[in-house]
C-alpha cells in the first residue's frame, strides 16, 4: 500500500492520552459468537388443556426465553423460542425453532440417536433431597415421519429407561413453518412421567430444567445449543448432561400474559421483548457494534478484498511510531481510520505523543490462512470427512478394520470402533462406498454376515440393517433391530449362555450366532428372530454359512467342523488349528484365517 505524508503538530499528551483511555483501541474485525444464557423460566399455568397438534394458537407465549448459539451470526437461522406451560396432569414444553432445513434428522427412530439432529432434549429434576426424581428426555421425528420421546431416568442415568414415552400418555406433534423457515415442536408430559410419587404441582413451586435443542446441519452434521441455566454456576455448555448444578430453575406461576423478560446473553447484555399478536419479538438494536479508533489524524486505505491489514505510522527516519492496526480484518472497499498522535501502546504504557514531523504509513493486507488438500493417508473414502452424499468418508476413525462378509456385487466392512466415522461399511467390488452406518452414536461392529436380502452386525447385540440401503430393520413385534440371546432363551440357558457373540453367519433365511463362552450356536430365523435351535459346540470363535442348513465352525481353536443346523449333528472337517476366521466361496471352497506362527490362510 503507498506511504501518503502525515504532518503533524504539536499536541499535548493530555489530551490525547484523554483521547486513547475514553476509547475502543480495536478495529473492525468478525462479529463474535455470543450465546444467550437465561437464568429463570417462568412456566404459565394454562386455563385448559392444550391441544397437542403443534399449533401455537392456543398458547400464551409471553413467558418463553431465545435460545441461540451465536446471536449476531445465527439468531435467524439456527434457534429456539421455548415456552412451558402447566396444569395439574401434565407439564407443556413448545419449542418453536428456526431452522432452514425443518425437521430433517437422518436417524431412525427404531435404533438412531436422535440429538444426531434435529431433536429437543431436555433434563429435569421434580422435586427435591431424597425424594427428587431426574430425567434426560430425547424428542424427535425420524427420517420416515415416525416419532419418539426417548426417556432415561436418574440424574446420573442410573434408574432406567423408557424408549418411548408415547406408549405411557406423553404426547407430542409437529408442525412446519408454511415458509419453511423452522418448526414447531409441542409435548405434554405426564407428571407421573417425570415426578416422584405423590407430586402435586402448584403455583410458586420450582423444578430445574435445561434446554438442549439440536439442528441437523448439511446432511450429517450436527448443531446444538445449550440454554437455561442456574445462576452463580460455572455454565457447562459441553457436558450439560453431566452437570445438573448448572440446569436452571422454572418457576410454576399462578398468572399469565406476564411482561416478558429481555433476553440475556451470556456477556450480561439484555435485548427487550415485546409481544406482536401474542407473539414474542427481540429488539436486537445495539447487538453488533462497529469499533472505531479515536483520533484526529485521518487515514484512509481500500482494501482490495475482505481479509486483514497491519497498519505501521513511520517517522521521517523510517523507524516505527506506532503499529495501528495489527491483523485487523476489514471488507473490500475503502475505509478510514484516525490516529491519535501517540505511539504504540503496552498494557504498561498508554503510549507517548510523537514529536511534530511528518509521518507516514505502511501496510500489510493478506486474505488470510488458507489450506489446500494435498492428499490423505488412512482413509479410503473418496474424501476424508463427510460429505453431502454421505458416502465420501470411510470406516471407523477410532478403531481397526476387523470384520468382513460379502454379499453378491457387496462388500461388507466392519471396524472394532467409530465415533465421528461409521462402523459398517458397504462397498463395491470397486470400493465404491453404497453406504455406511452406525449403531447409535459411538458403536462398533465386530462381527458382520449376510444371507443377501439382511445385514447382521454385532454391537454388544446382533442389529439387522437392510443390505440394499443400510435402514435398519426392526423385528417383527419387537420395533428393535437388536437381538441378543437373553431375548431368546429362558432363564435357565441365559445363566449358562451369555450376551457376548462370538461369531456369525446367515445364508438362505437363516441366522447363526455362535457364544463361545456359552459353548452354543443359536439358529434364528432371520426373518422373524424366532429362535429354532440352540446346539452346543465348544468356544467356537468363527462361522461360515456353506447353505441355508450347514455353518463351518472353529471350535475351541483346535480344528474346524460342520455343524448342520437342522438336525444339530456336528461332524469335522479339517484339523486345521488356531483359525480365526472362516469363509466360503460358490464352489464349496473354504477358507481359514489362521493366526499364530503361520499367520496364513488356508484353503
């Protein structure tokens, strides 16, 4: 940038020191993220039961509170309006939400996590000491319009679980903004859902709850903001659900059409609400701030595109009098900034007027840091992260790649752990991804099978998922896709045979689930999930399905046999030891992973 003269006259450091202490020092730069951060709920006492239909035209919506993440950024894309409302059977919550891709959480009710996306969470304590009752509530509509009030019970999770508060009397519905802008989202929770025995709500009484509303962001990712919390508390806005001394307080009031409260955000700042028919509007005036430096000496500069400028003043030796501007950020376009006579400042020393001369100025302006892909190691997606497709990324990003099954033109791929990346994997034979998947957030998948219309995977239960997509596959009369042995056998064979899979196989309507602690093989109908026959083979450690009727097992490491699954009639086969792994092609061959000192396979 050019070096334009600055002459300057003598001034007095008093009234330019005056100038730098009554002043921002700190240029335009990025609005910031603020979060709102209320300290109270008022919950209205409704004169009638409401309708749960997702309508809000029933409601006084005077006493709800914001939620956002990042006010000046996202208060009209990314947020929430909640409102709570109460009679004496039930607690009412409305969450009205913005969000520019409504009600679009990709899960699964029947086995998905639903904080994944788009999805109201809430946890509240009823009641207090030893008679308080916590819960964490989980409310959403999955991808095929089903819906669910997910419930755990116990501040620390540890008092039982109901999956659906639907089947107990709670009540919820939803209903899209006609501009498609957001939705809104209404329940009705029993207070024999939520508190302890013998609660009767009343006005004046208090229970603590907090807000935890998710947003599906693209087609995976997820958003979400934490608001109502305890006041002279630490806010926890990442581990909320670990720490109920920061959930905040809700007030049962006996009145409505209250004046509604300004919201707070969590710099103090207070923004006022006013009601326009019945409906609450922030006035967000003074929000965003521009902050400019004070002075009397006029600097102006264009910049050539948004990104950050360092500004020096030189004196007539070319030795620095004052560093202005350090990595400011400005738009494109032409801008003007004063300087205030002094030199460059330190927390120690306001800075000293500059003797009278003539000065001039440099600058520095860059975009910014900026990254290009080179390459990736690790990762056999097409990218390393998920994309809008949802097939770029590949496996499990904490865990090893640990077991496999083909079905016709797929390839089934299963890793021992995942978090941010799928557990499953199905592939081409060119590697292409079909699809990939997790069971519930966090999961593992370590054993996998196909019998070519289902997909068997092993996460602490068998889960069944549909091979031509990846949805899960619920069993009849059970709206679960899990299935463990504790679910087929009495008490009797429980006690003798545990919930930890060893192995699996499927061919032709039949499922195989070997538990080598139990010494068994359980034969189900992949179908129903009805258990045919359990037949005792020792610590079998992996299976092959040869048809719809014989397995191949390693048993007890000290040699492969034929099981068939029919008539349970066990017969050897190869005396082939240490075999870890089994599988068969269409010709009738067999192949045995063997570790140990021959670490080969074996056909």
């Amino acid at each position: 940038m050019p070096t334009p003269s600055l002459p300057l006259n003598p001034c007095t450091r008093q009234g330019v020191l005056a100038a730098l202490l009554c002043s921002s020092l700190a240029a335009l730069a990025p609005v910031h993220a603020t979060e709102t951060e209320h300290l109270g709920l008022r919950v209205l006492p409704a004169t009638k039961p409401l309708a749960i239909d997702g309508d809000a035209a029933d409601w006084d919506l005077s006493g709800g509170i914001f939620a956002c993440g990042d006010v000046e950024n996202q208060r009209e894309q990314f947020a929430m309006w909640a409102h709570a409302s109460w009679d004496a059977d039930h607690l009412y919550l409305l969450a009205r939400f913005r969000d520019p891709t409504p009600l679009n959480n990709p899960g699964q009710v029947e086995g998905d996590y639903g904080f994944a996306g788009d999805s109201l969470q809430f946890r509240v304590i009823v009641g207090s000491g030893d008679q308080a009752r916590g819960s964490h509530w989980t409310c959403w509509r999955g991808r095929d319009g089903k819906t669910i009030m997910d419930v755990a019970y116990g501040v620390k999770f540890d008092q039982g679980a109901l999956k659906d508060a639907q089947t107990k009397g709670a009540q919820q519905a939803f209903r899209i903004a006609a501009d498609r802008s957001g939705y809104a989202q209404e329940l009705a929770i029993p207070w024999a859902l939520i508190a302890p025995a013998g609660f009767k709500p009343s006005a004046g009484a208090a229970i603590r709850l907090t807000f935890e509303p998710n947003f599906t962001v693209g087609t995976n990712g997820r958003l979400t903001v934490k608001e109502l919390f305890a006041p002279g508390q630490q806010v926890d806005r990442v581990f909320t659900f670990m720490s109920p001394q920061t959930w905040g307080s809700a007030t049962l009031m006996g009145v409505g059409a209250v004046a509604p409260a300004p919201v707070r955000l969590s710099d103090r700042r207070e923004f006022a609400v006013h009601l326009d028919g019945g409906m609450p509007v922030v006035d967000w005036t003074g929000l965003v701030k521009q902050k400019t430096l004070a002075g009397h000496k006029k600097i102006s500069f264009t910049m050539p595109f948004d990104g950050y400028i360092s500004l020096n003043i030189l004196a007539a030796d070319g030795s620095v009098a004052r560093q202005l501007l350090n990595t400011a950020f400005y738009a494109k376009g032409a801008h003007e900034v004063l300087w205030d006579g002094l030199t460059t400042f330190s927390w120690r020393d306001p800075g000293e007027p500059v003797p009278a001369g003539n000065y001039t100025w440099q600058a520095l302006v860059h975009p910014g840091l900026g990254l290009s892909l080179v390459g990736w190691a690790a990762n056999s997606g097409s990218a390393p992260w998920d994309g809008p497709t949802g097939k770029e990324n590949w496996g499990g990003d904490e865990g090893l790649p640990i077991s496999a099954a083909s079905a016709g033109d797929r390839v089934l791929l299963g890793w021992s752990f995942a978090e941010a990346g799928k557990a499953m994997v199905a592939c081409d034979l060119d590697g292409a991804v079909s699809w990939k998947h997790s069971r519930q957030g966090m999961s593992g998948c370590t054993q996998v099978a196909s019998d070519g219309k289902y997909v068997f995977g092993v996460n602490g239960s068998v889960y069944r998922i549909a091979l031509a997509d990846g949805s899960y596959v619920p069993w009849p009369g059970r709206d679960s896709p899990d299935l463990a042995p504790k679910d087929l056998l009495d008490s009797a064979q429980h006690a003798k045979i545990p919930d930890e899979i060893s192995a699996l196989a499927a061919n032709g309507g039949t499922l195989v689930m070997a538990v080598a602690k139990g010494d068994a093989l359980l034969v189900v109908d992949a179908v129903s999930g009805a258990l045919r026959k359990v037949i005792s083979v020792p610590a079998v450690t992996a299976l092959a399905a040869r048809d719809a009727t014989h397995v191949y097992a390693s048993s007890n490491h000290d040699g492969v046999v034929l099981v068939d699954t029919v008539t349970g009639q066990v017969t050897p086969f190869a005396a082939v030891k240490d075999v870890w792994g089994l599988a068969c092609d269409a010709s009738g061959g067999v192949y045995a992973a063997v570790r140990g000192g021959a670490q080969q396979v074996v056909v």
